[in-house]
C-alpha cells in the first residue's frame, strides 16, 4: 500500500533534511584539527553528550521496530523492558570502571587504550571489530527507515540512498560538533513525534485510554516481567537483568561509537553523570514507544486500523501514513528521518576516527592536522556508501526475522569479545598480546557456535547471552593462556651448597 504525503508534510520532510544539511555547512570553517572534528574540542557539557547518546542510540530500529515488539499479535508485550534494567546497571559499571580509563591523557579512540595494554596488534583487531559491527548493524538501521518510506511513495533503494547521501554529508562538513547539535534537534523531533503518535492512537480509539487499557490488558500486554528462565528467549529477566548489564557494559564501554562522547566531555564528573542519567532516559523512552505498539495493536482490534500485510516492523510507518492529519504525519515522517539520521552520523564520524586513530595515523605519521582531517573526510563518506550497500543487500535478502533482533544480535555477536579484551586491560597483572589475541580468538569461536544454530532456526541461546559469553571467554582463556605461556620450562636447576 502507498501514499504520497501531503504537500504540506512534504514542506515538513524537506525543511527538516535542508536544515540538517545547512547545521552540518555551519560547522564545516571549525574543522581545523582532529581535535574539534572527533571530540568537539573537549569542552561539551554532561547535558549535550547525555542527549547525544540517547539520540544515537535511538535509532529507527527503536522508533519502528520497539513498537512492534509490543504490538505483536502472537504474544506480544513488554518484557522487552527488561532489557533495560540491564541496561541501566551496565552503565552504572561503565561509570565506575571503565571511564577512568578514557578520561586520562588525550585520547581520541577507545581503542589507544588497548595499544597501552597490549600493542598496536589488539588495538586494531578491536578497532577493526567495531568497523564491521557498526557497518552491518547500522545499515540494517537505514534499511528499516527505508521500509517506511515505501509507504509514502519512495522506493526502498531510493530510500536507502538518498537517507544515506544526507547523512553522509552534514557528517562530512561539520565533523563531532555538527553531529553532537543535531543529535539534540533530533531527539526533541523524535521524542515529540512518539509523544504525538501515542496521544493519536489513543484519540482514534472509541472510548479513548479506557479501550487501551481494556483491550491491552485482555491481551496481557501490559506484562512486563518474566521471571521464567528460557536461554533462548531475549526478554526475561534473566537474560535482560544479567545478559543486558553485561551487552550494556560492552554497547558502552568497549564501543568507539559511545566512547567518542565521553571523550568531548569537560571532565570525568560530567561523562559520568552523563552516561548513568542516559540508563534512565532510555528506559522511560523505552516505555513510550512500548506503549504506542500496544495502541497499534488496540487499534486494531477495534478495526480503526487496518494493517493489510504489514509486518510489526512496518506496522507504526503504515500507521503513520494513513491515519495520522496532514501536517502530523509530515513530523512523525521527520522524526523516523531524525532517529535514523541522530545514529548513522555518530556511526560515521565514529568509523572514521577509529580508522585514522588506530590504523592510517599510525602508520603515516608527521603530517598536518589538515591532512588527517582530509582523508578523516574521505573515510567518512566512505563508511556511508558501506553502510547504504548493506541496507540494500538487507532488502534484497528478504529475511522475515525482526530487524530490532538482528541489529542486536550483531552488535552481541562482536561487543562482548572487546569488552573482554577491556576487562583484561583493567587488571593489575596484565596480560600478554599473544594470550589477549587468542582469547579473542577462542571467545570468537564461543559465540559463532551458539549463533550459527540460531541463525539456522534452532536456537542454543537468546541474543542477550551472547555478549556474556564472549566476554567470559575471552577473558577465561586469556588469563589460562598467559599463565601456560609465563611457566617455567625445563628442569629447574638446584643451587649449589
């Protein structure tokens, strides 16, 4: 099914798209060294990096794809919150541990830490993981805001690209600071847009918040605590409480993407509170868009909204597009725009930093300042064009699996063995390089043998363990490994009397 926006929401859309460009074009005469195009010159305040990590990681895949997890008809509900409890104790860890760590010295890459520890070699098999997962996971973002834009008259690849080609651009001109202001003009557009979709579904039922509430709770979507343990399902307790402290302590600690905000923080105090105040942030908003599924599905049920074919990751665009006034729809379309757009940037300038940080910089020493804020350019744009060409094969695929699913089982798959490699690194009695590489290797190895099955339809254990296990693993054989590697070998000489 298409509609084709109003000219009014059109007016909207593009309004929105032009001033993100000309935001990016203001900051583009500041760029002059590494310093201010990576870490916005070390002098942004805890509220700024707050909204910045909130808005990158609300991506489209939280705005769309969350909404179904709750609008389900086969059992959907709110367990998916217990994800987040995880998810605020995780960053309290981070907070404590791990951020000491970055705030020493003039860092620009999480991953330079690791180069103190270990070596160049760790540092950039953990800077080369963090390309690839931030290349596939975000990717399947931008193709999740493609699907809506099929319904309002784009073609998906049309989508995926002109989405991309924005992205790249401001991303491109302005550097950290571009990126850091519109991630707060998005946050405010998509928030507002999740409060307007809410306040509408609701005003389109008979009997308003009374029918939600009745037909919610006949349909116990209201459930938000699981307390029965199944290792291979995503949302209970135990996989959200333990597995997401755990997927959180890595998505924020061990990840260039998150990391890079703290570094543009004034001091310690003010990333600290920045990333602990983000925990609670992300759970109230995960309550918003958990509550606007559960009104689609109410919407449904009472035949206000028919959803055809649409599957629960389309579910919210089609709703968007076809129920919502002329003018509404053209915020909301604009504030899916916004989710998508807030975390490509920050993945972008994020790619390039760890890419001139930990591999081109070390190896071409004693240039300019302006020369690496070139090619930091150039590998920004060419992270873009990465990222558009997996959310087109993510089309072409046609897998039928949960886009949130897969966007975290990805980032799963590769942040618990990094966060492992972190964990390694705090210790007193470090590690050698050799013992850290195979303990990557090993933890690699954990993982793949209980995704494969997963990814093949019979599962071993749910997304959120795979972040502990690698972890563990990688930490576990590190440390055995080390301890064959500094025994003794041979006899043992007696001294003479």
């Amino acid at each position: 099914m298409n509609a084709q926006l109003s000219a009014v929401d059109l007016v909207i859309v593009f309004a929105y798209i032009l001033g993100m460009t000309l935001l990016g074009l203001r900051f583009t005469n500041q760029q002059k060294d590494l310093k201010t195009y990576f870490v916005g010159d070390r002098n942004v305040g805890w509220f700024l990096v707050l909204v910045s990590i909130v808005a990158t990681e609300t991506s489209a895949v939280t705005f769309l794809s969350v909404p179904g997890t709750a609008y389900n008809p086969a059992g959907g509900n709110m367990t998916f919150l217990q994800l987040a409890f995880g998810y605020v104790v995780g960053r309290c860890f981070v907070a404590a541990f791990l951020l000491p760590m970055y705030m020493k010295g003039n860092l620009f890459s999480a991953y330079q830490v690791l180069n103190e520890r270990f070596g160049p070699a760790v540092q950039r098999i953990a800077s080369g993981i963090f390309l690839f997962t931030r290349t596939v996971a975000d990717g399947l973002r931008l193709y999740l805001t493609a699907l809506v834009m099929q319904y309002v008259g784009w073609g998906i690849e049309t989508a995926v690209i002109v989405v991309g080609i924005v992205t790249i651009v401001y991303t491109f001109l302005g550097g950290m600071k571009a990126v850091l202001w519109t991630d707060l003009i998005q946050f405010v557009i998509k928030i507002a847009g999740a409060i307007l979709a809410l306040v509408s579904v609701i005003w389109l039922l008979p009997e308003g918040w009374t029918t939600f509430v009745e037909i919610g709770s006949e349909a116990n979507k209201f459930q938000w605590l699981d307390t029965n343990f199944d290792r291979t399902v995503a949302y209970n307790i135990w996989a959200g409480v333990l597995g997401g402290t755990v997927f959180s302590m890595a998505s924020h600690g061990a990840d260039q993407l998150m990391v890079q905000r703290y570094l543009c923080a004034k001091n310690l105090t003010q990333a600290r509170l920045a990333v602990v105040l983000s925990g609670f942030t992300v759970l109230v908003q995960f309550i918003l868009f958990l509550m606007v599924g559960i009104g689609l599905y109410a919407a449904r049920q009472t035949g206000v909204f028919e959803v055809g074919s649409a599957t629960k990751d389309e579910v919210f665009g089609l709703f968007i597009v076809t129920k919502l006034p002329v003018g509404v729809v053209g915020i909301l379309v604009a504030a899916i725009l916004a989710a998508a757009m807030s975390t490509l940037s920050s993945s972008l300038n994020s790619s390039a930093n760890a890419l001139v940080t930990d591999f081109y910089r070390p190896l071409r020493p004693n240039h300019t300042e302006a020369h690496y804020v070139k090619w930091s350019r150039i590998m920004t744009a060419g992270w873009g064009v990465a990222q558009i060409l997996v959310a087109l094969v993510a089309h072409w695929s046609g897998s039928e699996r949960s886009i949130v699913d897969r966007v975290l089982a990805v980032a799963g798959l590769t942040t618990g063995l990094v966060l492992g490699l972190f964990l390694l690194g705090m210790m007193k009695r470090t590690v050698s390089s050799t013992a850290a590489i195979a303990g990557l290797l090993v933890g690699f190895a954990a993982v793949m043998s209980v995704w494969v099955p997963s990814a093949f339809g019979t599962p071993i254990l749910a997304w959120p363990w795979y972040a502990p296990v690698g972890a563990g693993t990688t930490v576990v054989v590190a440390l055995l490994v080390h301890l064959l590697l500094s025994r003794p070998h041979g006899p043992v000489a007696k001294s003479a009397d």
